[in-house]
C-alpha cells in the first residue's frame, strides 16, 4: 500500500483496487480509518479527534489532488505523493 502522504506521524495511504468509493487510510499508530475524499468523512474505524481533524482538514486542502490520483491509480496503476500540512 503506498504511502501518499505523511503528517505529524499520520500515514496516508491509498489503495486503487478496492470496492468503495473514492477513498483514503490513515493511521495514527495502531489506529486506523478509511476516509471519503468527496466528503471528508470516515468511513470506518476511528483516529485521536485531534488527528482526525488534522487528516479532515488535509483532506479538504488537497481533494482535487486525492481525487487525480485515485483516478490516476484506477487507469494506470499510478499514485503521486501529496504535500502534508505545512
């Protein structure tokens, strides 16, 4: 699973084969969640609030992105690495 991002010990990750809708992973030490890009929202499983918002916030930032690249995964098999919060 590649590694799009890194903010404040948060990885992101994006896989293209899976079966819900544009989304992300994050995980914040043992703590996992599946993020919709289109609404920046959890899916499943849960952050620290405090990571939760930063991850929310980075999505909001960066969705046009998140969205190219899931597209670009699904055609091509191709993901880019995406700026974290400065």
């Amino acid at each position: 699973m590649p590694i799009i991002s890194e903010l404040f010990r948060i990885k992101i990750f994006m896989y293209w084969n899976e079966h819900f809708s544009e989304h992300f992973h994050a995980e914040y030490g043992n703590m996992k969640a599946l993020i919709s890009i289109q609404n920046a929202t959890v899916i499943k499983g849960e952050l620290p609030a405090k990571q939760l918002k930063l991850v929310l916030a980075w999505c909001e930032i960066h969705r046009d992105e998140l969205l190219a690249n899931w597209k670009s995964a699904r055609e091509h098999g191709q993901i880019s690495k995406i700026d974290p919060l400065r």
